[in-house]
C-alpha cells in the first residue's frame, strides 16, 4: 500500500448498492474515497459531489487504476468477473458483490486469477456472515455436536417478476451460500422445486441440499412475500438454535396485537453491510483478504446453476466442485 494510514478506495457502480457503500466507506477514519465510477455519467457525479470524490464514466479505467489500494464493484452482475480480474491483476484489494459471476465459468476464471497471483485480495459480499443473528446462531452451535440440517427462510418483496436467474443467482444464493456456511460443508446435491407467476416467473421455491458430511440443507424462497424476512434455524446434534426475530415495538390496538415487519432488505442488513466494510476496510491494511471468498463465489454459482437445473428437470441435481485450491484452506 502507498499509505499506511489511509486507504485510497474506488467505487465502481453508483447505484443504490453502490451508493450504501460509498456513503458507509466515507463515514469510516482512515478512507479516502477517491474515485466513483459509472456509465451513467449523472450517477457518478451526483455521488461523487455529495462525498467530495472524483467521477468518471470508466469502471475499467478504476479497474486498472494502481494508485488506489481497493475497489468495491457494485456494478451490474454481468460485469463483476471481468473488473475483479482486472482489479487484482492491477494489485488491487477488492470487495465484490454477490454474485461473483453470472456463469460458473466466469467464476472459475476469477478463482484461477486469484491462485495465480498466489494470496487472497478477494472478499465477496456474503454480508450474512456479518449480521448479528446469523452470528450469534453460530456462535451458540460451536458446542452443539455436528449439524444435521440449516434451514434458511427468506421472503422477498418484488411486486413484479424476474428471470430465473436473477431469482436464485441474486437472492436464494445468500441462502445457499448459508447452508456451506453455518454447516460448515460443501452442498454435493440440490432438488429444487418451483411455484411461478402467472406470467411464469418464480414465486415460490423449495430447495432441499445434501452436503458433503451427510448433512441437509433447506431453502425455503418466496420472491412476493407480504414482508421482507430473513429467519434461520441450525438443527445439531444435541439440539437447535434458531435466529430470534429482530427488536421491534409491538402495538396493541384495535383489540389486535401487530408489529411491523418492513419490506425493505437494506433496512434489515444495513448494520451488516457496515460491520462487512468495516472489516474489509481493516484487512486491506493486512496481508490477505478476509470473509467470504472467490472460492465461496464459485461455490455459490455451482449450486445457483445445479439449482437452476433441477426446477427445468424436476429431479436432484449433483453439484460438482473442482479441486479446493491450498489458497482457501
């Protein structure tokens, strides 16, 4: 690094994800947001003025640029391979958003940029990883015996639909991404099945998992749900442990008793996007990056797309991983 003390950060993509960042990273000491990039010329410089930082309509150009110690990509899923290729080749510390690619092959690129560089200088934005319920559900299971199933509920909010793709590659895969995570092993089958729209985008899915040391995992999805939740339940061997709803006030009116719920996700993973940025931030100062990893992204994307497979075919689907590279463990 150039700079001991401050970290001279790019942003690529000024969108609403891009923008959370921006404005999280420039509340930390020590960040110098130095550049914003995006295609969208008015995104860029509208963030860029609001927090005194540079704009450009070059992601790539930010991609390349050595003089920054790291670069968060938040640009459209399709991009992200090719700029953190391009970031890490350029030396550059890097904090993706998920996914990490759109195609396993473009994952398995990125995966084969990082081991030839040899360390780690990629995170990825599993950002559950840094939510408090989800931590403490693992915290409490360490002592509880091996895992027998993680089951992981999110509803969604979107009013209209979307590709499949998008459905499993943009929100299910935080939850498959949870199930190798709290489990601890790898998923080695998905059977995944589907309830669609009337227009014949996915409503409603449920994924069932084998992992590799003869655990299972549930997913249960739905893209138009009446609120926004994420609940979590770890089964072990000598018992459960269960995220406990977030704290909120409950009203009693009406002769009825209700809390709101909300339907906004930033809402309810805004604290674990700061603690995420806070860290990554800390480790850029360090040897190797942290957190969720290229090898969790290519993970991630082998069952996003055996999952996929399985809701076309109405049958299990093995995942099949590659050879874990020495550089993850």
């Amino acid at each position: 690094m150039a700079d001991t003390s401050t970290v001279r950060i790019g942003l690529i993509g000024a969108g609403a994800m891009g923008s959370f960042h921006a404005r999280a990273l420039a509340d930390l000491p020590g960040v110098d947001l130095a550049v914003i990039a995006d295609p969208f010329e008015a995104n860029a410089t509208n963030l860029a003025s609001e927090l005194g930082s540079t704009a450009t309509t070059d992601p790539e150009a930010v991609a390349g640029d050595e003089s920054l110690d790291a670069v968060v990509i938040a640009s459209p899923d399709e991009t992200h391979a090719d700029l953190a290729v391009a970031s890490m080749n350029s030396g550059l510390r890097v904090l993706c958003e998920k996914p990490l690619a759109t195609t396993v092959a473009d994952a398995q690129r990125v995966v084969d940029a990082e081991v030839a560089i040899g360390r780690r200088l990629l995170q990825i934005g599993f950002m559950r990883e840094y939510d408090t319920a989800h931590r403490q559900v693992l915290e409490q299971m360490q002592q509880m015996g091996p895992v027998h199933v993680v089951r992981s509920v999110h509803r969604n909010t979107n009013a209209e639909s979307r590709p499949d793709l998008a459905v499993i590659g943009q929100s299910a895969i935080h939850d498959l991404h949870t199930l190798r995570w709290l489990s601890g092993q790898e998923i080695v089958s998905v059977q995944a099945h589907a309830t669609r729209r009337s227009d014949g985008g996915l409503r409603h899915v449920l994924l069932t998992a084998t992992m590799s040391e003869h655990g299972h995992g549930v997913v249960e999805f739905d893209d138009n749900g009446f609120a926004y939740e994420v609940l979590v339940d770890v089964t072990t061997e000598s018992g459960s442990v269960v995220t406990a709803p977030p704290l909120r006030p409950i009203v009693r009116t009406d002769a009825r008793v209700q809390t709101t719920i909300g339907r906004d996700w930033f809402g309810w993973f805004a604290d674990a996007y700061r603690v995420q940025d806070r860290i990554w931030v800390d480790s850029i100062r360090g040897e190797a990056a942290v957190g969720p990893s290229a090898w969790d992204g290519l993970a991630a994307q082998i069952a996003v797309e055996a999952s996929l497979a399985s809701i076309a075919s109405g049958v299990t689907e093995s995942v099949s991983l590659p050879t874990r590279p020495s550089l993850w463990g």
